[in-house]
C-alpha cells in the first residue's frame, strides 16, 4: 500500500511539473495577432 502511494504522488508531482514546463515554454513562444 505505501509503495501505491508513493507511485500516485510522484505521478500527480510530475504531472504538475510537465503542466508548468509546457505553460512556461507556450508563454515564451506565443505571439499576439494584431490583425484581427
């Protein structure tokens, strides 16, 4: 049972570090469109 655990949390702790990684790089490489 603690091994479950700690496999779901390191899941859900990578999970939310992949979710800022891909904001953060989206952030960096997004530009405005002016033209409409």
């Amino acid at each position: 049972m603690g091994k479950f655990i700690v496999f779901i949390f390191s899941f859900m702790l990578l999970f939310i570090v992949l979710q800022i990684i891909s904001g953060w790089v989206l952030t960096i490489f997004y530009t405005p469109d002016f033209s409409s």
